[in-house]
C-alpha cells in the first residue's frame, strides 16, 4: 500500500523535468528563429542597398562629380590652405583652461569676430580673416600614462602615509589607470591652425601663449605654488643642515667614548651594529632629502610658465593637398545626392501606399 504514492511522485517528477525540457527547448527554439531573422533581414537590406545604388549609380555620380567641381572652386577662390602645428606642455593643472581658450578662438572664427580676434592675436583684420579653426589633441603614448602613474602612485611623499599609496597601488592596476585618463589629464598637447596666409604663425604662436601665461587666475594659481615650493626647499635645506649638525655630534661622542675607553675611565664597549647603524640612517635620511631637493629644483625649471613651449609654429605653414579639399567635398555631394534620391523614394512608396489603400476602400 506504501509504494503506490511513492510511484506517483516519481511519476509527477518525470513529467516536470520533461515538461520544462519542453519549455527550453522552445525557448531555444525562438531566441535560435529570432537570431536567423536578423542575419537574414541585414542580407536583404543589403541586397536592397546595392539594387537601390544600381539603378541610381548615373545620379550618384552625378552628384560625386558637382561636388567634386564645387570643391575645385572653393579651393581656387579661397586660395591655399596653410597647417602648423605647435607641442606646448599644460602646467599647474590648466590643460582644462587650454581647451576652453582654443574653442573661445573657434567661436570667435565661426562668428566672424575681427575685432576681438586682432586684439587676442595682436594682428591685422587682414590676418584675423584668413584664420579658419584651432584644434587641440593631447599626446597620448603608455610613456606619458606612466609618467602620471608613477606621479600619483609611486613617488614618497613625506606627507603621504605610504600604506595609503600602497593599498592604491594594489587596487588600482596601469591598465585600468590608464583606460580611466582623459583629454585633460595628459599635460603635453599638441595645438595645430589652419590659415589662408602663409606666414601668420609666428604671431598666433605668442598670442596662445600669453592668452594663459598672462591669465590672471592661472598666473595666480602659478605663484602660490612657487611660493609652496620655496617654502618646502627652505625646509629640505634646514633638514640637511640639521642632518649634518646631527652627524658632528655623533661624531663627536663617538670620539669622547673612545677616549674614555682608551684611558680606562668608562669600560664601555660599542659593537660594531650600534657604531654604524646610526651614520648609516643619517647618510641615507641626507641622500633622500637631497633627492627630494633635486627633484623639486628640476621640476621648479621645468614649469617656469603656465604654458610651456616644446616645439613653436613654423614661420611658414604647410599647404594642404588639394586633393584633400577636393575629396571632402566630392564626398559631400554623394552624400546630399544619396539622401535626396532615398527621400524621393521614400516619398513614392507613400504614394503607392496611399494609392493602394484607396483601391482597397472602393473595393469594400
């Protein structure tokens, strides 16, 4: 009598198991179909596309060649166009500052903003028109991402707990620092103009610079540093003198401690671990301050202006291929001509929609 309902259950289970087998395999069996129907729908858009670009090609090209012909007439009436590029290095943190002023000069372009453009650049109206755009890129290489890993990760800092650092250090992987960095933290950056007039690069080149050497919030900015700086150099100066006068008088004991062992007054007997350990921390306490010293020297050379030149305009610019222009502007015109022949088309399947609802409805 016990084993019927122990059957049954057994029963009941199989049928679970089975049904839900069932169930997935549907489930499988649709997200399969729906996968299919994409793969299949993208062939025939595509088989669609070209059929549309083979009964179209004549306007097409038609449309690839007056763009062409309107780029060989902007490029011959506009004249040459002239590139130089400058390599500046973006200190006390105003490389935000640097992308900000080089879209202001964009905006000042794009506007026709003469006047303001002379006074910013000190040039002639003449100069102000031809100028075209300003672009700004940083200089991005696993070089410089390290360069910034190593400033914020791995440098001591006397200030800083070094299991702070450490535990950053251990969390924060280069590969992962590095995908984290933006524009703005890569402090060398390349600033290029393009121009009508070939030898206006010298000019633009000392106007860039004073628009954030003689910024006023930047140029404060840079003084409260320097005097930060001055001040911790006099600090690693007295520490060395400190260090040093420390060293006299261990010196000097060590001195009166020898002579009283020589004259048998005070038996008392250094080994060799107490006489050197200490002439050794203070050797290495005076190398690593020096180091510190150097290292804020150096750095204090480095960044003398807000913006610091690398590498300055040319004084005559490079002229862009015309087949550059040219080619943009062909592409613009298959471009606009492959809209407006999909516009067209688009408005004659409305029609024939349209059309054939109006035949169904006389029908009924």
């Amino acid at each position: 009598m016990t084993e019927k309902p122990n059957m049954e259950n057994a029963k009941s289970d199989e049928v679970e198991i089975s049904d839900f087998l069932k169930i997935l395999g549907k489930i499988f069996t649709k997200v399969g179909n729906g996968i299919a129907w994409v793969f299949v729908s993208i062939y025939e858009l595509l088989i669609l596309l070209f059929l549309f670009i083979k009964r179209k090609i004549v306007w097409l090209c038609i449309g690839y060649i007056l763009g062409m012909g309107l780029g060989l007439i902007s490029y011959y009436n506009s004249g040459g166009i002239y590139r130089s590029e400058m390599i500046t290095r973006a200190n006390f943190e105003s490389s935000y500052f640097l992308y900000n002023q080089i879209d202001y000069f964009n905006s000042l372009i794009k506007n026709d903003r003469i006047d303001d453009l002379t006074k910013e650049f000190n040039i002639s109206p003449d100069e102000a028109k031809s100028l075209i755009d300003f672009t700004a890129t940083p200089i991005k290489s696993d070089i410089e991402a390290a360069k910034l890993y190593r400033q914020t990760f791995m440098e001591s800092r006397r200030n800083h707990n070094y299991n702070f650092d450490t535990i950053w250090l251990n969390t924060l992987k280069f590969d992962e620092f590095k995908n984290e960095l933006t524009d703005y933290d890569f402090p060398i950056i390349k600033i290029a103009v393009r121009s009508k007039k070939l030898d206006i690069f010298s000019k633009l080149q000392q106007g860039l610079l004073n628009s954030l050497n003689n910024n006023p919030d930047l140029k404060e900015k840079k003084e409260n540093i320097e005097q930060i700086r001055k001040q911790e150099e006099t600090l690693l100066t007295d520490a060395l003198k400190n260090i040093d006068t420390l060293r006299q008088v261990y010196n000097r004991k060590l001195t009166l401690q020898a002579e009283n062992t020589s004259t048998g007054g005070n038996q008392f007997i250094l080994g060799e671990r107490d006489i050197r350990n200490p002439e050794l921390d203070l050797y290495d306490k005076s190398m690593r301050i020096k180091d510190e010293l150097i290292e804020l020297r150096m750095r204090s050379t480095k960044e003398k202006n807000v913006l610091e030149l690398f590498s300055g305009f040319e004084k005559t610019g490079l002229q862009q291929s015309a087949l550059r222009k040219i080619g943009e502007n062909s592409l613009y015109g298959l471009a606009f001509t492959f809209i407006i022949l999909i516009g067209i088309e688009f408005i004659r399947f409305l029609n024939r929609t349209e059309k054939s609802k109006q035949v169904i409805k006389r029908e009924v």
